[in-house]
C-alpha cells in the first residue's frame, strides 16, 4: 500500500466533469512481469504477478496470511477491502473446504478485479458483496460467523485506513468466531498507526504488529482470545506452511515472538 509506482495510464480528459465522481479511477501499471492496481495516483493497492496470479507478490500481503499460524482449517474467510484480489484468490484456492467472501464498496474495482486480476467467478465458496465494510460487520448476521477477517480498506490518498473507530473494530470482533483472527494492513510510520493501534487494543483481546516492510507497511494480528504464543509450536507449524506454500511464514514466527 505504501509502494510508490507512477500509473503508465494517462489522464482520461482534462474538462471539468459535471459532478464529482464518488470513487478516483481505478489505473493500472506494468513492470517486469507484475501488474499493480492504482485509485488514479502513484500509490499501489495491490499487484498481481502475471504469471502466478495467486501468489501473494507483495510482502505485505504474505503477511496477512500470518493468521495460518494459528488456524490450519478455516471454515470462513473475509476480505474487507478487494483491491487487486490477492488474498480473495489466495484464500480460495488455498483451503479448498472455506467460504471465501470479499467486500468492497467500488463496483469499478470488482469488474477490474474479474478482468485484469483473473478474479474468480462467484460459485458455492465464493461471493463477492458490493458494500461497505462498515455495514458488513456490523450486520448481526455475521457475528460470530467468521474464522479470519482480513482488513485492507484504503482510499486514493493513501492516508491510513478509511475505517478506524473503536466501534469499527468492536464490530469486526464480533463477526469472528471462537479464536477467531483479524489481520490489519497499517502505516507504521504514519500518524494513522497510533490511533488504529489504540482502537484495535480496546477490541481485541490481543494485538500483536510484524515487523515493517515495504516502506512503512506493518500487518497487525487481532486476536479475538488470547493465543499461546509457544515457539516450537509456532516454528513446526511455520515449517508445514513453507512446505505446503512457500509463504515466508518462519519470518513471521520470529517477528511474532520478538513483539510478544
């Protein structure tokens, strides 16, 4: 979220549009074999390399696997925030036997998801909702219902997640079953990082941030209960998932026990 890359696509008109338009354009740039996905700037809100569409090609979003740690088998996954389809695509094809859904709010990023992304079509596992995130957890319908929650909600600015309350995070707890675990995309160098900590220690029973990467990108890990933190544990699971994923996740071991 924090990489900066110029889009190679050109301004679609300088006349002054009649109204406001609700959502900057969704571009998209190319370089050495990988497409990124940008609101119309130089910010990158996700990236797909064109030859391994479901691998996770950003560090950042590896990360946000790092709930594997500790859940082996999930029944329900949520997105909040669609962005390239990373994790969404992850997610599906990785655990075969979960529910996947993706919320996002922009109808523009979930056709460029399906056309340039390789976005699966909806079927029995997967659904795709065209809503807002806020409304979504706070709908008694999904508490409780939800293993992980993944939480990636940034806007064309790029000045920390567009939602960030307390109750905001409250609600997210409450979408999440027993030893349920949000991860969260932050800016660890941006004044957004304090506030959304703050909020996210008030919701959960435990938070714990791996360390930076990119250029400011911290993935925090929300625990709806608290977890064991035992290493040995942590570093056999760590070494399934390289096995089964090539996931960097005996990093996100070392980065967990160094924050605890």
């Amino acid at each position: 979220m924090l990489i900066k890359r110029k889009s190679i696509e050109q301004a679609e008109s300088s006349r002054r549009p009649a109204r406001k338009p609700k959502f900057a354009p969704v571009t998209l740039s190319e370089q050495d074999g990988v497409r990124y996905l940008h609101f119309g700037t130089e910010w990158v809100q996700g990236a797909m390399r064109i030859r391994k569409p479901d691998w996770p090609e950003l560090e950042y979003a590896q990360q946000m696997m790092s709930w594997m740690l500790f859940i082996d088998a999930p029944r329900a996954i949520a997105q909040l925030g669609l962005g390239a389809g990373t994790l969404t695509k992850f997610c599906y094809r990785q655990f075969p036997q979960a529910q996947v859904t993706a919320v996002e709010l922009n109808e523009a990023v979930i056709g460029i998801c399906a056309s340039m992304f390789k976005l699966p079509p909806e079927d029995a596992r997967l659904r795709v909702l065209q809503m807002d995130a806020l409304d979504f957890v706070c709908d008694p319908a999904n508490h409780g219902a939800y293993d992980v929650l993944q939480c990636d909600l940034y806007d064309a600015t790029a000045r920390g997640p567009v939602l960030d309350t307390p109750e905001f995070y409250r609600a997210c707890n409450d979408c999440l079953a027993e030893n349920g675990i949000m991860t969260v995309n932050l800016f660890g160098d941006h004044p957004s990082f304090a506030k959304n900590l703050k909020a996210m220690k008030f919701a959960f029973a435990h938070v714990i941030c791996l360390p930076e990467v990119h250029e400011g990108n911290v993935v925090a890990l929300c625990f709806r209960d608290r977890p064991q933190l035992d290493k040995d544990s942590l570093q056999a699971r760590a070494a399934q998932i390289v096995a089964a994923t090539k996931l960097p996740a005996k990093a996100w071991v070392k980065g967990l026990l160094a924050a605890s």
